[in-house]
C-alpha cells in the first residue's frame, strides 16, 4: 500500500519536473535563437519544429489533465485548452511546413488562430463556471469587461483615422478588426477575470495551477499583439524571435498549469494538499 | 488538540486561502444554526457537509478527504 503510495507520489513529482525541464529547454532554445547563436537553416528549423511541437505537448498534457478530473466541472475547462492549443498547432503546421504563410489576407491557418483564442476563452470561462458559489465572481468580471471596454475605446480611436483612410472593402476590414478584438475580449478578458478571481484564494495551493494557466495565456496574448504590430507594419515575420519565444513559453506555462492539476487534485499523500513542493 | 472552527481554518487556508475558507466555515456554522466558535466536535459532520457542497465542483474528492482527514486529525 506505501509503496504504491510512493510510487504515484513519485510519479506526480516526475510529471511537474519533465514539463518543467521542456519548458525550461524551450525557453534557452528561444535565447539561443534570439541571441543569433545558430543562424540560417538550422534557425529556421529549430523554430518551425518548436512552433508545432508545444502546441502538441500542452495538447497532450491538457487532454491527460482533463482525462483525470473526476467530476465535469473540473474536466471540460482542459479538454477546451487541449482543443485551443490543437488548432493553434495546425494552423502553424499548414504555415510552416505547407507554405500557406499569412500574406496579411485572411487564410485557413488565420481562422485556426481565432478558434484557437475562442477556445482558450471557453476554456477560461469553464474554470471561472467551477469557482461559482465559492469564490466572487462578479467583481472580477465587472473589472475585466471594464478594462477591455477601455482598451476596445482607445483601439478604436487610435486606428479609426487609419481604418478610413484604408482602400479596401468593409468586409476585409471587418475581418482585420476581428482578430484584436477577438484577442482582447474571448482570451485577454477572461484570463483577466481569471486571474482576479483565483487571487481570492491568496496562497492556497488550487489556486496554483490557474496562475500558471494565466501567465500561459499573457504570454500568448503579447505575443499575438506583437503579430498584429509587426503585420500591420509589413515587417518580415521570423520564426525564432521574441513572439515565438512567447508561444512556447506561454504553452509550456499551460502544459505546467495540466501538470501540477493532476498532481494537485490526485494527491495521494496530504503533502500535495498541503502544498509540499514536489 | 483545536476547536472545530480554528481546525477547519486552518486546514482550508492552505487550500483555497484564508478567505474563503472563513466564508465556508460561516455557512458551515448558519448550517449548524450556531456562531463559529460554538461549533463543536459533534459539529464535524455538518462542516464536512457544507465544504464537500461548496467545493465539490473545483476540487477532486481526494482532495477534500483528505482535507477532512486532517480537519478530524486536528481535533
């Protein structure tokens, strides 16, 4: 009985470590990218490999996170990230290794991203759904659709002279307004909400994973913003610097989110609940 | 050896935060139609009750056994 103990103890302990330890491997990889160590091919292979490989880990790790809930309430927020980090996946698949690069015209991989942002946010408003009755929820959202209200208000006076001066048709700018928007108000909103409602739970040890899933998503979130600066400038997009630094990054924080879930959730010793790092 | 409201408290902090595990251990106590430092021992159940309803839909019932466990333990 002890040693079956011991060994799930163990076993849990390796799931925290090993999704540290890619994490950890991604982020020097991304330094070594940054910083220009390997240059030309090898670069540009190292990035599109690791640009559909984290997707594919926090894939697995959410569908393994949400396979282990006991009750549907704590299942269905993983199963809606697995799903997120899926289409963001393959839509950076088609991109890389099938040529469709976003020539700034609205593509397949494109709609992916947007059912990528549209997932992570029902992801998001699933776990918010689990904490309702316990936890407050309506000042966190009240703020979080305050502040993304003034940010859509800014947005939309800063690029308006921008958006009339535009040649094309309404619908592609309709379209090229749709990703920020969507950006700010299914991913940054809810994680925003999020976040101010597990910080009601101070340093109680089920509030960890959710502040790992929400540094995951601000990443994910800058990084997407710094695509919609560097595509509206027509800068040339490489697949090594500091916005894929902050995919992987913010993937792995997800992937770490799943890990320490099941660790947490599945104790089978009180440490885990007591929140005795493993 | 602690009373039922120190012990609850204490146990919950650790999971969901101070907070909330006093705005669970005051419905557990209106439950109980007593204040929280006139919950007693006999009480376990009544508190057992209300912390498996309030956080049965974000924790495993691994996790609140256990935290049971060490709520009785602490008695």
């Amino acid at each position: 009985m002890h040693r079956r103990r011991d060994r799930a103890v163990s076993a849990g302990a390796t799931r925290t470590k090993v999704t540290v330890l890619v994490a950890v491997a991604g982020l020097a990889a991304a330094l070594v990218l940054t910083r220009g160590s390997i240059t030309g091919d090898l670069a540009r292979h190292i990035g599109s490999y690791a640009l559909v490989g984290f997707p594919i880990l926090t894939t697995a790790w959410c569908w393994w996170c949400a396979a282990e809930m006991p009750t549907a309430s704590m299942r269905w927020q993983w199963v809606f990230f697995g799903v997120a980090a899926l289409a963001f996946g393959t839509g950076q698949f088609l991109e890389e290794f099938l040529g469709q690069i976003n020539t700034g015209g609205v593509t397949f991989p494109d709609t992916l991203y947007l059912v990528a942002i549209a997932t992570f946010g029902a992801g998001m408003w699933k776990a918010l759904d689990s904490f309702k009755g316990f936890l407050n929820l309506r000042r966190p959202m009240l703020l979080s659709a305050s502040a993304a209200g003034v940010v859509t208000v800014v947005g939309v006076v800063a690029v308006w002279g921008l958006f009339a001066e535009m040649q094309d048709a309404l619908v592609y700018k309709v379209l090229l307004a749709v990703y920020p928007v969507g950006l700010l108000w299914l991913m940054a909103m809810p994680a925003l909400a999020l976040a101010l409602t597990v910080s009601q739970m101070g340093s109680g040890v089920l509030a960890r994973p959710w502040w790992a899933v929400f540094a995951g998503v601000a990443l994910l979130t800058c990084s997407n913003v710094i695509l919609i600066v560097v595509t509206a400038q027509g800068t040339q997009i490489s697949n090594a610097g500091p916005m894929e630094m902050g995919w992987w990054l913010g993937l792995s924080l997800i992937s770490l989110g799943a890990a320490m879930q099941i660790d947490i959730q599945r104790p089978t010793g009180s440490a885990s609940v007591q929140g005795d790092p493993r | 050896m602690t009373n039922l409201s120190e012990a609850t408290v204490d146990v919950l902090s650790g999971i969901v935060g101070a907070v909330p595990a006093r705005m669970c251990l005051t419905a557990a106590s209106i439950d109980a139609g007593k204040s929280h430092d006139a919950l007693l021992s006999d009480d376990f159940d009544v508190v057992a009750q209300r912390i498996r309803k309030d956080m049965g839909r974000f924790a495993s019932p691994d996790v609140i056994e256990h935290a049971l466990d060490d709520i009785r333990s602490k008695l």
